[in-house]
C-alpha cells in the first residue's frame, strides 16, 4: 500500500483535459514547480491500452482495475491504494470491470 496525497500544494493544473477512447479515460495535467509532471483522471468502465514513453506509476486513489503489462501474459488486480510501474516505450492495458476507476500517474 502507498500513502496517498488527498491534494497538491502549489502546482499549475493545465485546464484543457485529456481524453482517450471516446471520453471514457480523462485526466488532467499537473505541473510541479521542480518541473515533475503527473496526470490525475478516472478511468470509466472498459478495457483500454496504453503506451508509455516514460516510466510511469500509476496510483490508484479510487475504485479498483485489471492491469496487463506488455510482454506479460500475467493479469494483476489493483485497488485503492496500491500501485503498479510501468517501463518507458512500453505500454499496459487496463480493465475497469465496474464504477470508475481514480488515478494518479506519476512520470519517473
């Protein structure tokens, strides 16, 4: 289990959202004034992939998901607060089976 930050303290938010397959992965940029980036969303239910280009943590703050990493064929379960990493210029697919899954994605 992780501690999970309930806020962030002096961060510049980009307004404009991103969204992915349709609207049914939103997030939301967050800048750090050390130049750290991470990314806050929810996740609808579905199954969806994703690249990375970065190492990536993603943290789930709500809900609970399905995570296969590429080059795995081993399916792990992930609730509110754990996590999993992701190596750069890889990718991972997750399912959200119901409700909506919370997030928060770090870039290492």
């Amino acid at each position: 289990m992780s501690s999970l930050p309930a806020q962030f303290a002096n961060v510049t938010v980009v307004t404009k959202a991103n969204l992915y397959f349709d609207g049914k992965v939103v997030s939301h940029t967050v800048l750090f004034a050390d130049g750290a980036k991470k990314t806050l969303g929810l996740i609808y239910p579905g199954s969806y992939h994703f690249g990375t280009g970065a190492p990536e943590r993603m943290e789930i703050i709500a809900g609970a998901c399905r995570v296969t990493l590429d080059g795995s064929t081993a399916v792990k379960d992930y609730a509110t607060g754990q996590h999993f990493d992701v190596p750069g210029k890889s990718g991972f697919t997750i399912e959200v089976a119901s409700g909506i899954c919370e997030y928060i994605c770090s870039f290492l």
